[in-house]
C-alpha cells in the first residue's frame, strides 16, 4: 500500500500525525489516544497496513 493512501485512510478515521521522527511517522487516534509509528517509505507492505489501521481503530 501506497504511505499516501495510507495517510488518507488515517485522516479519514480522524487520526492525525502527532510529530515525524528521523524513520518513523507517529500517528494518534484522539478518540481512543492510541499511537501508532508508521514508517517512512514510500510503500507499506499489506499486513502491516492492516495492523496499523486496525490498531488506530480506522479500518
């Protein structure tokens, strides 16, 4: 999956990007106040797109 597509599905749950970090991305879900880091390469591989999302609860 695309990080940009990935990005989008998050802000479309309401998550939002917390800070960058110098290889990971950190996201949170102010809803549930969960944090998750997300890489930053240009491609995520599925199963841990899946785990991502559904650990923000935006799946």
């Amino acid at each position: 999956m695309k990080r940009k597509v990935l990005e989008k599905k998050l802000r479309y749950a309401g998550c939002y990007l917390k800070r960058e970090g110098s290889s990971h991305s950190l996201w949170i879900n102010p809803k549930t106040g969960i944090i998750e880091a997300i890489p930053r390469h240009l491609a995520i591989k599925k199963p841990l797109a899946r785990k991502i999302l559904k650990s923000l609860n935006a799946d």
